[in-house]
C-alpha cells in the first residue's frame, strides 16, 4: 500500500512537470508575438484599456495571457501563477525630450533703469519663439540703425553658406573699396585674403566696415547688387518700414546725398523680426555674436594679429546673454540683443538712443551707449519676466 501511494506521488510529479513544460512554451510564443505587435503600434493609436488603471505605462496583460495552473498533490489544492511580469517602458537614447531647466539658486535683481534723460526713437521686446510684443514704444518709428544692418549682412551671407555658394573657409580677397572703407575697421589691405569665417567674426565683433564690404562683393559681385539682395531679403521677411543703402551702416555723405542716395532707415519692430528669423534661420549666428573675444589675422606671417573684443559689454554683464550687435552713429546708438533663460528666449531693440552732451545739440556718445545698454536690459528683464522665466538659470551658451 505504501509503495502505491508513492507511485502515485511520482506520476503526480511528472504530469506537473510536463504541465509546466507545456504552459511556459506556450506563454512565451505568445508574450514574444504581443510584444512585437505592439512595438509597431504609435502610442496614441494604443487602446486605453490596455493599460492598468493608476498605473504609469505598466501593460496588463488580457486575461488568455494570464495563465494559471492547479495541481493537486495528497488532496491540496495549490495555484501557480505563471502571468508575465509587466516591463518598464523605455525610452529611447535618441529621445528629443528637452531636460528641464535648471532652477536659479541665486536671486535675480533688476538692472538700474537708464537715466531720465535717455530718451530713443523706438524700443521693443519680444517672444523670440512666438514673435509676441512683450513691450514695446514707438516700435515701428523709421530711424537710421548704424551698424546694427550688419545683421541683415551676416543673414545674407549665411544664406550663401546654407545654399552651397560659399564654405567658411572660402578665401576672400579685399578690394579696394573694403581698403578705403572709414569708420571702425579691421584695417583689410587690397589683395588681403582671409577667410569668410574671420571675416565675419570682424564683422559681429569688430562690426568691422571693411569686412562688410568685402563680404557683400564676395556674395553678391558688388555692393551695389548685395544691397539690392538687402532689400529683397526685407521684403521677403515682411520689414514694411526698412529700406538698406549699404552693407555696413555708416551714415551718407553729403555728396552722396546730393546724388540721391538715403541712409539706412528701418524701426525697432522690423529689427526685433529680422533677428527672430536670423536666429531661427542660422543658429550658428550665436557663434559669431555670443563670442566676447578673438584674434584677426591669428595665423598671418605677414600681418599684424588684431585683438577684437565684442562691443556688446551685456553679453558679461546679463546672465544669459548672447548676442547680437550695437550700433553707433551721429544718428544715436542702436543695439538688438537677446538673452535665454529656462530655454526661453527674448529680442529687445534700443533705435537711435541719445543722451544730449554738454552743449546745446551735442550728443554725449560715451554715455549714450552705456544708457543703451540700461534700457535694452531692462526690456530683456521684463520681457523674462513675463515669461516666468526668471526662475530658471540661465540658458548655458551654445557652442
């Protein structure tokens, strides 16, 4: 009787373990087919039943998947659960989910107001992603922008790179209209060659004449044929109030005035439009605008090397800041900046700003400047403000 009870045991054990040879062949076919279908399904094309409730992206599995398997050994019953465990949902390396922001740990202080007596033809601040009006007075006032229309120069110019007729690298050689160019210069030579790249970095940096010159004769054949590219250029964007005369800037002379020639004249709405498109455009603007530093003719044997340092002293002095140009004239001085914080991003213009200098009808420049400079970062503190952006740190610098 003993050994009949034994036997029995034995022939119990075996039928459980082809039982459970036969339950774990069977789910894994099973589980390894669903998952492969489902890899293949959009998320959203998923049915919400399919995941538990209160659950976050664990997958409950219908119930012909979940098996179980009762076997009674010496008269007790015993239940075996043999479901698949739910996975983790994994997210890709090649997620484009943007980490968040950094929280600012040190406390955010305004910046003194420019003085009273700082007054400007135009300002504006906008939503560099959204192009919404944060602020703005007398925004769309026509006024000579000085050296700021170098923007629309480099806009040209890395319109050219991006369609395959230049490279950074392509050698330019200066003329002698760039030679005899005045104002702020790099100093080019006629027959002086150097790279697209300095150049530009003379251009943003330097806010070099010279180099305008010889960049808008390298795109363009001439001067005269770049301004006309300007001009379709503003129309293309929508710049209503803008019309170019130059590469550079720099106020007409008298004779040329005579012969009918006007200055630059643009307002603060369309400067503010023209650096939202530059920057969603050519990112790589910020290569040239974010830098405080460089050296021109770094590699020349027969050339002096020149120090540049960037006009913009906001880029040291607003966290966050990293670009774009300033500009100066008799006209008043003109800066188009722009500042990140939380991966947010905002544009404030200051157009044709002045401080009245010692004597009557005189212009103190020096101070003019440094009052432009105020009022652009107190457009680009309010205007992070209004975007709760001031919370964050500020957006690291791009490459």
């Amino acid at each position: 009787m003993k050994l009949r009870v034994k036997e029995y045991v034995v022939l119990a054990v075996a039928l459980a373990a082809v039982v459970f040879a036969f339950v774990f062949a069977f789910n894994g076919s099973s589980a390894g087919s669903d998952f492969v279908e489902k890899k293949s399904v959009p998320a959203e094309a998923v049915p919400a039943s399919v995941f538990g409730e209160g659950e976050s992206g664990g997958v409950e599995l219908p119930p012909e998947l979940s098996l179980k398997t009762e076997i009674s050994l010496a008269g007790e019953p015993s239940a075996i659960d043999l479901s698949v465990p739910t996975a983790e949902p994994v997210v890709p390396a090649s997620s484009s989910v943007k980490p968040a922001p950094a929280l600012t740990v040190v406390p955010v202080k305004a910046p003194r107001p420019a003085m009273k007596n700082f007054s400007c033809a135009g300002q504006i601040c906008i939503d560099a992603e959204t192009g919404k009006i944060l602020s703005g007075r007398n925004a769309n006032v026509r006024h000579p922008p000085a050296s700021v229309t170098k923007l629309m120069t480099i806009f040209l110019v890395l319109d050219a790179v991006k369609a395959g007729k230049i490279e950074l690298s392509t050698p330019v050689k200066a003329s002698r209209r760039a030679q005899n160019m005045g104002g702020t210069q790099v100093h080019l030579a006629a027959g002086e060659v150097n790279s697209v790249d300095d150049l530009l970095y003379a251009l943003m940096l330097q806010s070099a004449n010279d180099a305008a010159v010889a960049l808008a004769e390298k795109v363009s054949g001439s001067v005269e044929d770049f301004v006309v590219a300007m001009n379709a250029k503003a129309r293309e964007l929508g710049l209503n109030n803008t019309k170019f005369s130059t590469p550079h800037g720099l106020p007409v002379s008298k004779k040329e005035r005579a012969a009918g020639k006007l200055p630059d004249m643009t307002s603060a709405a369309d400067l503010a439009e023209l650096s939202r498109a530059l920057i969603k455009t050519h990112p790589s603007v910020f290569r040239y605008s974010a830098a405080k530093t460089k050296m021109f003719r770094e590699l020349s044997v027969d050339r002096k090397p020149l120090p540049m340092g960037n006009h913009n002293t906001l880029l040291r002095l607003f966290p966050g800041c990293d670009g774009l140009k300033t500009g100066w004239t008799n006209a008043g001085a003109s800066i188009v900046t722009t500042a990140s914080r939380g991966n947010r991003r905002v544009i404030a213009v200051v157009l044709g700003g002045i401080v009245p200098g010692a004597q009557k009808g005189s212009v103190d420049a020096k101070t003019s400047q440094r009052e432009r400079n105020q009022r652009a970062a107190e457009l680009m503190f309010e205007g992070l403000k209004k975007l709760d952006a001031l919370k964050y740190e500020p957006t690291p610098e791009l490459p």
